[in-house]
C-alpha cells in the first residue's frame, strides 16, 4: 500500500499565505528599488543588496506557488 500524498499546509490557509508572502515580497523588493535609487555608487553595499533580493524572491516565490494553489492549479 502506498500512503497518500498531503500537504503540510492546510488548504484554508492558501489564500491568507498567498496574500502575505506575495505582499512582504513586494514591500522587499520596493525596499530594494528604494535603496538602489537613494543610495550612491560608493556607499553601497554588494551584500545587503543580494541579501534583500535573495529574500524578495524567495517570498515571491512562495507567493506565487501559494497564488497557484489557492486559484485551483495544481503544481
């Protein structure tokens, strides 16, 4: 007998984690854009910025996975 496949997130909570990490994510990402624009050539820094573009992807990521799942899709 094989055992059944579940999802360690309950299905209820799709749209509520679909709306949150896709919202930190673009707040991330406007942080990103923000320091991008304000700072200067010389004081930035080469590790904030892949550090605050990593984490944006990850949580847009997930939002869009979670995005997918509440609308139906399976993936």
């Amino acid at each position: 007998m094989q055992a059944a496949v579940s999802s360690p997130v309950p299905v209820a909570w799709y749209p509520a984690l679909a709306v949150l990490t896709v919202a930190v994510g673009l707040m991330l990402t406007a942080s990103f854009f923000i320091y991008e624009a304000t700072s200067s050539m010389r004081s930035r820094s080469l590790a904030k910025e892949i550090t605050t573009a990593a984490v944006a992807s990850v949580f847009l990521g997930f939002g869009s996975l979670f995005v997918l799942l509440a609308s139906g899709v399976c993936v």
